[in-house]
C-alpha cells in the first residue's frame, strides 16, 4: 500500500466507518460530523483569515490615499500597497489558505467514499485491504448509500450542486473587500462568480458524499463569519466622498 492511502484513504475508510456505526448507521451523518470536525481543527486559522480581512476593509481610507497619490504610478501603486499590508500584518492571499489546507481531505473524502460505497466492482473487492483489523468496522459492513434523496457515492445533478453553488457565493459574497481600484474590484467580482460555478460544475461530477462536505463546510463558514463580522459584503455598501473623488481622478 502506497503511502497516500496508508495516511489518508485507509484512515478516512475507517473512520467514517466507526462514526456511521455512532449515527445510526448514516453516512451521511458521519459525512456532516466528519465536517463539522475538520472546520473546528481549522477555526483557529479561520477567524485569523477573516479578522486580517476585517482589518484590511479597515484600512481601505489609507488604500485610496495611495491610489490617489500613485494614480498614475501602478507599480509604485502595487508596492505601496504590499507595504500597507505587511504594516498591518496582512496577506491578500491568506483568505485561501483554509481552502488549501483542506484539498487533501477533499480528495481523500472522495476517494474513500468511492471505495466504501463500492460504487463499481473493483472498489468492492479492493475495500478489504484498507480496513483496520477492529471488530466494530466489519460488523458496520455494508453501510447504507442512501441520505435524505440522494445516494452518497453518485453524482446529483441539481440540488446539490445548485446549494454548493449558492452557499459558496453567499460565504465568499460577505468576506468580499469593496476596492477602489476599478482593476481589483472588477477581479473580485470575477472571483466572486468563478468559484462557486467551477464547484458546483465539480459537485455534478463527483460524488454526493463530496458534495455534502463542501455545502456543510460553507454552511459552517457562514456562521462563523456572520457571528465574526456579520453579513459583511451581503449588505449594500456605502461609498465615502473620498471614494468617489478619487473614483473620478482615475478615471
């Protein structure tokens, strides 16, 4: 056995296995438990990512006195910038290493749910040599595919893809920096709608079980940023004097 599945298959098997057996024999369940577990490892890092992004929406005023002085300067603009960002602390790209972090337990979700659904024949006989010698795992054995409408280890080609979509949207929407520069803010937007739409392409193609962590995961992330900073960017945002003048002079 390679060592991607000792580390990451094989303990992923096994632990949705035993927390099936603890939630009424429901993946599903395991599935959402599995969730809630990982984003309470990562809510330390989580609310840093989203005080640094309060704090960089703090700072805004001093980006559009830089914007003005540098109007006609981009590069000096952008070092400028950077150097306002290490003052306080801050990473623009920072807001993407919760994200990061949690690619490999996205792929090992996958993968394990592939195998302990047995969704083709060769993952049936291959599931053997990834269980724990524990007397609890076989007894679980073969665990139930169905949750709420949908089976766990096939695509969904509607619901879930459209609410990984629109919570994707909704999480991103309230950590969005309103910018003054027409570049950046044009990129957000871009941001804004690109990612949920490249999940929710993702969620028609892989399985429900993968689908479900990622829905639950924004869910989560909703939650800590309302009860953080509140509705954030979902409320319309008022424009400072000063952000319409400088507006006016870039143009």
């Amino acid at each position: 056995m390679d060592l991607w599945n000792l580390v990451a298959i094989q303990p992923m098997i096994n632990i949705l296995i035993v927390m099936s057996d603890a939630l009424f024999d429901s993946p599903g369940l395991a599935i959402i438990a599995l969730t809630i577990i990982v984003n309470l490892i990562l809510l330390p890092l989580t609310l840093k990512q989203i005080k640094s992004t309060k704090a960089m929406q703090d700072i805004q005023p001093k980006v559009l006195e830089l914007t003005k002085k540098y109007a006609k300067d981009k590069e000096k603009l952008s070092q400028e910038q950077m150097k306002l960002y290490r003052e306080a602390g801050m990473s623009p790209a920072g807001c993407l290493l919760p994200m990061l972090i949690q690619m490999p337990i996205w792929l090992a979700l996958y993968q394990a749910v592939m195998k302990l659904l047995a969704t083709s024949p060769d993952n049936f006989l291959d599931l053997g040599r990834f269980l724990y010698n524990w007397s609890q795992v076989f007894a679980v054995l073969p665990l139930n595919n169905r949750f709420l409408w949908f089976d766990l280890g096939s695509p969904d080609q509607i619901v879930l893809p459209l609410l990984v979509g629109a919570t994707m949207w909704v999480q991103q929407k309230m950590s969005t920096i309103p910018s003054p520069d027409p570049k950046q803010q044009s990129q957000s937007q871009m941001m804004l709608w690109m990612m949920p739409i490249m999940f929710a392409y993702l969620a028609m193609s892989f399985s429900s079980g993968l689908a479900l962590y990622w829905v639950v995961s924004s869910l989560i992330r909703i939650g800590i940023q309302y009860f953080t900073t509140g509705w954030g960017g979902l409320l319309p945002q008022k424009k400072s004097k000063q952000a319409v003048v400088i507006k006016k002079e870039i143009y």
